[in-house]
C-alpha cells in the first residue's frame, strides 16, 4: 500500500492506494497518532484508490475516530470504491464515520 500526506484547507489529508490490510495498518495508526500530537484533531483519510480492506483496518480506522472525537474533532473518509463501501455497509460502520464522495466535498 502507498500513502500519501497533503494537507487541504489546513485540513491533513492521507490518501491511500492499495490494500489496506494487518500488514499495512502501523503506518496509518502512525499517522492518526502524529497528527493529533500537533493538536490536529479533524482528519481526512482518501480511500480512492483502496480496493480491499479488511477487520484490522477498520479497527485502526475506529480506533482513529475516537481518539479524534476524545479531542473535540472527527476522523472523515471518502472516495469508497464499490467493495469497501459494501464493507462499511456490511459492518454499519457507514453509521458511524461522515463519509463523503470526494475530498472536495469531505473538506466543504
């Protein structure tokens, strides 16, 4: 999996490609955990270009939101494709993020 940092409307973004699975899971709980040690507590993580995702990653992804939400801000994804949508759905976590379209509607 590749990870890309940008930061949009001094919102920080990471944008992921590849599968987001156990192997790749350090890296982004790294990322969340850096960001709100500078006091960022509003995130948006890009799934775009994620095709798979499987239990760890999600875990780490709610694990991400609630440490966001314990600091007064919220972790937002966007950009599904069809099969991680299917997961959230599956899951109800759909419920439970803000999940939006694109980056562009995600940072509005």
């Amino acid at each position: 999996m590749e990870l890309q940092e940008s930061k949009q409307s001094n919102i920080p973004v990471l944008s992921l490609k590849g599968r987001f699975d156990a192997h790749e899971i350090g890296a982004v709980r790294d990322w969340i955990a850096k960001q709100l040690e500078h006091g960022q507590a509003k995130l948006l993580v890009d799934l775009a270009d994620v095709n798979f995702i499987d239990s760890s990653a999600l875990s780490i992804l709610v694990q991400g939101l609630k440490h966001c939400r314990e600091k007064g801000g919220d972790l937002l994804l966007c950009s599904f494709q069809p099969p991680v949508k299917v997961i959230f759905e599956l899951t109800r976590l759909d419920k439970a993020f803000h999940i939006f379209a694109n980056e562009q509607e995600a940072l509005n």
